[in-house]
C-alpha cells in the first residue's frame, strides 16, 4: 500500500530527529541528549517535535533500536557470506562485523553496550533488535555437530537456574552447557571490542589498525575454538 503524503512527511521528519539525535549523543552524551535542542536545530518549537517522539525517553528508545538494528544487519550479512559448514568461520565474520561497527560507531556502540543511561529504563521494544546478533551465535552453536561436554550435576543445576530464560526461548534445544559457553564467547567477543572502542589498549596491544584487526581475529578465532567449532 502507497504511504500518503502524511505518512512520508512523517516518516522523514522522524528520520530527521534521528539523524540529529546521534549528532547529539557524540557531543552531549545519552544523558545529555535534549529534544527541545534538537527542536531548535529543525527550526521547530519544542511542541511541534513532541507529536513525533513525545520525551526523551522515547528518543533514547528509538536510538537504541535503530543501533541495535544496524548492527544485527551488518552482522547477518557477514555471517550470511561464509559456507555454512564452516561454522569458525560464520562466528569469526559475525565477531569481525561486531568490532568493525563498533568503531565505525563508537556513540552507538556506548549507547547499547557502555553504562546505563541515569533514569532511564529500556522497555520491551528493545529486546528484538537487542538479540539478533546473540541468536546468530546461538544458531551457530545449535548447529555444531558434536555434543558439548556435559556438565557435572551440581554445576549443571546452577547453570539450568541462571540459564532459564534464554534457554526456554531462542536457545531452545541447545544443551544447558553450550549455551553457557555460548555466554562466555559472547561476553569475551563484547569484552575485547570495548576495551579498544573504549581506549584501553594503549600500551596493551601495539597500535595500527591492520596489527589490532588480526589480533582481534586472533583472539576471537581461539575463542570459537574452545567453544568446539574448529
């Protein structure tokens, strides 16, 4: 169905609000991100951008999703580049897609990854686009033709209890053991990303994009392979 000129006015004016919404959050911050500042830069009083996202709120909500999004999309498409039977392969593309979008865009990157914005509660809206790029690793994982390991039952109880609700939705079927161990790549993947998004391998991992790049591949390659994808 055809938008109506409403609907496309709409459609841009919101695209708009975004685009300086991310201009803000690289100056200002997620915290000191203000509508009635992005009001004036549209030439627009504060009342008329309220109709289109009603509170701050609202736009911190819609800058997450569209972060989130953009990097799921970046990372499906590199996933989906790599011969389906090489699945280091797929999880190495999907790491790699991870760091290249994070420092292609740091302020998004902070926005979903770094410290909680004060006062803020991310609603449901939020939970789809926050899981593309875990179910892509999950999926991954699933497809592993071997078993992992079990896991000892005291050990395994714990890891049953903690994992519950992801293994009741997108990990359904997957042993409670790789899922937690799915967990763990994931939090190393995210771990090494920032701590170079953030600046902290000054004096840690030489300098150069082409030497941190292939250390990255490196580290992530021996993480995939512990997880039994190699």
């Amino acid at each position: 169905m055809a938008r109506t000129r409403r609907e496309a006015a709409r459609e841009e004016l919101t695209a708009q609000i975004l685009e300086l919404g991310r201009a803000h959050l690289a100056v200002e911050g997620a915290a000191g991100l203000s509508l009635r500042a992005i009001a004036r830069d549209l030439g627009m009083v504060s009342s008329a951008v309220y109709r289109y996202v009603p509170s701050r709120d609202a736009l911190l909500t819609l800058l997450i999703v569209d972060a989130y999004d953009a990097l799921g999309a970046v990372a499906e498409t590199a996933e989906a580049r790599v011969a389906r039977a090489d699945l280091m392969g797929r999880f190495v593309a999907v790491a790699m897609a991870v760091r290249t979008w994070a420092l292609e865009h740091p302020h998004e990157y902070a926005l979903i990854y770094g410290s909680p914005v004060p006062g803020y509660a991310a609603p449901e809206a939020t939970i789809g686009p926050a899981s593309r790029v875990p179910t892509l690793l999950l999926t991954i994982l699933a497809q592993m033709p071997e078993p992992a390991a079990g896991l000892a039952p005291a050990e395994a109880k714990v890891v049953r209890t903690a994992i519950a609700p992801l293994a009741s939705s997108a990990a359904g079927g997957i042993p409670d053991e790789r899922i937690a161990r799915g967990l763990a790549s994931w939090a190393t993947l995210l771990g090494a990303v920032s701590l170079e998004v953030f600046g902290h391998l000054t004096n840690v991992v030489a300098p150069g994009q082409r030497t941190r790049r292939a250390f990255f591949e490196h580290q992530m390659r021996e993480v995939a392979a512990g997880l039994g994808l190699g």
